[in-house]
C-alpha cells in the first residue's frame, strides 16, 4: 500500500522553508515550481502544493514509535506543537500547526505499552 498525502498551502516558498524545518531537511524531491514531497517511509510521502482555494484544510495523523523523540526534535528546530492529547485508551497525539492552519499530528501507543 502506498500513501500520497497532500497539503494545499497558500504561498509555497514560505511554506517550503516551514515543512523544511519541520521535518528537519529539505524535501526528498521537487515536483514542479509550486510542489514538493517528503517520504516519510516507504511508499509513505506527504507533499505540499500552492493552491490558495483550498489550503489551511488538511488534517494528517501519523502514528509513530517514539513520539516523544520526533516531538523533541520538531521542538529543537523551533516548531511548538498546537495542542497535546491523550485519549481514555492511553493513545497520545501531538498536533503541529503550518502557518496556514493544516494540521500534522504525531499519535503514539499509550506510556509503557
């Protein structure tokens, strides 16, 4: 199975420089002059595009092994997270804001699972 994961931004150079620090290097190639992706894993990408209509409504949750880390190194590139949650079940999520209001979270197994 593979995931293209899409967030429409309203100005790509400004945004590029945001996803740059936030998954801390430059994409992993250059689709055109207005797109770019970042494989996250393989076959897993997430890609942003200028498209001013429909940008600010993404909503991406990734679930990872070592929240804490990937939170602290997204912190250590000067990147705050919107909110921090966790749900009845143990499970934690930690929301990332760009600046247009598209949404990454990172979601983690409960503490000691």
């Amino acid at each position: 199975m593979d995931l293209f994961a899409g967030i429409c931004v309203r100005d790509y150079d400004a945004s590029k420089e945001w996803y740059e620090r936030f998954f801390g290097r430059e994409p992993t190639f250059v689709a055109h002059e207005t797109e770019c992706v970042w494989d996250l894993a393989d076959h897993r990408s997430i890609f942003i595009l200028e498209d001013e209509e429909r940008a600010g409504h993404a909503t991406h949750t990734v679930f990872v092994d070592d929240l804490e880390s990937i939170v602290d190194e997204i912190e250590s590139r000067g990147i705050k997270p919107a909110n921090r949650e966790t749900y009845k079940n143990g499970v934690r999520k930690v929301t990332f804001c760009d600046p247009d209001g598209n949404e990454i979270g990172f979601g983690g197994a409960p503490l000691g699972a």
